[in-house]
C-alpha cells in the first residue's frame, strides 16, 4: 500500500478560557479536542503543507513562456594592416531580437502536469490528516480500555480488603482459622499486583496518546471523557453489508484517490513528453551596421529532431503509466483484503459481545451474591466465595476487554473503509456493571 502520509495545520491557541495542563493538554480531553490538537500541532504535518507550497509555485512556474533571445555580434575586427582599421567604416555590427515560440501546447501540458502534481501533495495532505485522525481514535480507545481495566482491578481490590477485614474481626473473635485469613490475603495480594500492572498499561497508554497527537512531551494527569461504547446489535453478518462497505472503500478512501491522481499525473507526463520531443522556433528580428550603412535582419531558428525527438522521455513517461496503474489494481485489492479483514474482526467481537451481555453478566453477578450471602451466613466455604468473586472480575475484564475491542475493531475498519459513517457514538460511557 501507499505509504501512511502525515501533514500539519496552521497552529492554533488551545481551549480559549479552559484550564489547562501547561499549553499543551486541557485537564479534560475529549475525543474530538484530541483531534483537534493533532490535526494543529502534529510536526509531520508541517512537511506536507510545505509540499503544497511547493508545488503552487512549481505551477505557477510551469506557466510561464519561454524568455526573449537578445544576440549582440561584431565583425571584422583587426589591429594591423593597411589602410588602418576603422570602427565606423571597417566594424559589422549585429543586434537582434528573438522569441522563442513552443510547439505541440508545450506550456498547457506543463501546466496539467503542475496542477496534477498540487493536486497529489493536496491528497497527500487530506491522507496524512486521515490516518492522524484514525491514529487518534485508536490510542484513545485503547486508553479508555486501559482506564476500565485499572477500575475494575481497583475495585476488586477494594472488595478484597474489605473480605480481608472482615476475616481479620473474625479471626481475632476466635470464629474463622488464620489459614482462611492467609487465603484471602494471598488473593487480594494477586489483585493488588493486577491492579498495579493496569496502573503502568494505563499510564504507556496515555503516553502512547500523547505521540499520536504530534507533542514531543506532555502531562499526562489529564483526564479522558469516556465514549459510549457502539452498540452491537447491528447484523455484521449480511452480505449487503461487506459489499457495500468494500464499494465505499474503493471509491472514497484516501490513499485510493491519491493513486487515482498519480495515475492521471503520469497520464499528463506522457503528454508532455510527447510535446517535448517536437521542436520549437524561434524567429527573429535585427539591426546590422556594415561599412557605415544600417539595415535590418529577419529570420527563424528551425532545430532539426533528426536524433533527439524524446523517445527516450515518452518511454519513461508510458513505463511510469504503467507502473501507476498496476499500483492502483494493487492497492484496490490490498483494500478490499482489509475491509474483509477488518469486518471479520467487527462482526466476531460483536458476536462475543452479544453473547456476554446475554449468558454471562447477570450468572456472574448473581452468582457472587449467592456466594457472599452464604459465606457471611456460615452455610459456604471460602473457596466457593473467592471463586465467584474471581469469576465476576474475570467476566467483568474480558466484557470491558471486549467492548472495548470492539470499538477499536471499529475504528480498524473505519480506516480500512476510508469513512467515518461507522457507528461510533461520543456519550458517556455505559460498561459492565
């Protein structure tokens, strides 16, 4: 595929009246102000604005005509022999001016080239604020993953000290054996370990955040506005929709137009090539001085294409047709793999969803219950407590993990679309209770 192209917009002051950590990140972050920031501050977009820049003044050079000739001669000059020699009388003098004029629409062939070439770093700029925006979402959602998983470790962690207390009183009113109490402290030590691994992931995460919006540093105490996550009801499975979504793809993603304008780029160049090898003429007019008498001189400069007709240009020229366009028919099909790929891995993790919401929340919680009532009523061991409980944790992880999967695999699709239209919602976040 073609490269992941990058640009930059003009910079811009950040949340007018918001509070913010330094002048980088405001201490709420929200989905969209994270877009913003990397589409304003993003140093490779930088690179990609100058090359527009550049090529507007390429075009406008490919514009122009060809500059007028000026030729000054003398003749006859010599410094001995007789009858001396004089400036006047003996000197030739010719001046004369000439304009080169272009055959074959040379200048209008130069100009298409010019504008297709502004017309692929515009592509390549629209591309490159695409993929900062896909990059965006991705490190956001996967942040936001990070974000439910250290929650619900710290929670379980909060219920176990709890647990942790209550054996404790019971083992000092002499009612539970100290093993119980090491049990459980052995459990909650496992959480507290979990819980600071997501603590770290977390916190690479935000850093991970922080690269994709372009800052070479950041604070990272700012805190993220939760995104509800879409909603899995939608029939993934039909066969209109994969259709549908490929056909978007090959029509409107980025990188699909840029090859599309570097095919027609290359299909200017061959006509260009093509008008260079047709010469040009130049005619011209003059003065000449010969022996005190003054006269005037006309002419045309014709070159002869007897060896150079730029053969060798226009076979460059048509190889670079080809190239472009076998490049397009390969991009096409790498696309068409990804949206199949990527809407496989949408309509799997939204199977598992479904599956999850239905058959195993409620069991899990309500089994936890159970467990706990009978525990705390002497009618359970401690095994069947520590094990319900870690069941709910394990369930509650793999739903917020699966959720949030599902919103990337989303994402992934979007960017292998080249849309936005997918069904990612911007509410508060809802999550496993």
């Amino acid at each position: 595929m073609f490269g992941r192209y990058r640009l930059l917009i003009l910079l811009l002051f950040l949340g007018g009246g918001r509070e913010t950590l330094g002048q980088d990140l405001p201490r709420q972050l929200t989905l969209d102000r994270a877009i913003e920031i990397a589409l304003t501050r993003h140093a490779d977009l930088e690179s990609a604005s100058a090359a527009i820049d550049a090529r507007i003044g390429a075009e406008r050079q490919a514009g122009y005509s060809p500059n007028p000739l000026l030729w000054i001669q003398t003749e006859n000059w010599r410094a001995w022999g007789n009858p001396t020699f004089s400036t006047a009388n003996d000197l030739d003098l010719f001046v004369s001016l000439g304009q080169p004029i272009e055959t074959g629409r040379k200048k209008w062939h130069r100009e298409q080239l010019a504008s297709r070439d502004r017309r692929i770093a515009e592509l390549q700029k629209q591309a490159a604020a695409w993929w900062i925006r896909q990059s965006v979402k991705l490190a956001y959602w996967e942040v936001l993953a990070a974000q439910k998983r250290r929650e619900l470790l710290g929670k379980s962690v909060e219920t176990f000290r709890q647990v942790i207390d209550y054996h404790d009183a019971r083992v000092s009113l002499g009612v539970a054996a100290e093993a119980d109490l090491i049990k459980v402290r052995l459990e909650g030590e496992r959480f507290e370990i979990a819980h600071a691994n997501a603590v770290m992931q977390a916190e690479r995460g935000r850093v991970q955040l922080i690269r994709s919006l372009g800052l070479l540093s950041g604070d990272t105490s700012f805190e993220l506005v939760q995104l509800t996550i879409p909603s899995a009801d939608r029939d993934w499975q039909r066969p209109s929709v994969l259709d549908g979504l490929m056909a978007s793809g090959v029509r409107h993603h980025p990188e699909m137009l840029l090859a599309a304008a570097i095919v027609e780029q290359a299909d200017a160049a061959v006509s260009l090539a093509k008008a260079r090898g047709k010469p040009n003429l130049t005619p011209f007019i003059g003065y000449k001085r010969t022996a005190g008498f003054n006269t005037l001189i006309g002419g045309i400069s014709v070159p002869l294409p007897v060896r150079d007709q730029n053969a060798g240009g226009i076979a460059v020229a048509v190889a670079e047709v080809r190239q472009s366009k076998a490049q397009l028919r390969a991009l096409q099909a790498s696309l068409q793999t990804e949206v199949r790929a990527a809407h496989l891995g949408v309509a799997h993790r939204a199977r598992m969803l479904r599956r999850m919401e239905a058959g195993m929340l409620g069991p899990s919680k309500e089994s936890l219950q159970i467990a706990l009532a009978a525990h705390q009523e002497g009618g359970s061991d401690l095994f069947r407590l520590l094990d319900a409980q870690r069941a709910r944790i394990d369930v509650q992880l793999l739903y917020g993990r699966t959720a949030h999967d599902y919103a990337i695999s989303l994402v992934e699709l979007e960017s292998a679309v080249g849309t936005e239209s997918l069904p990612l919602s911007k509410g508060k976040s809802s999550g496993a209770n």
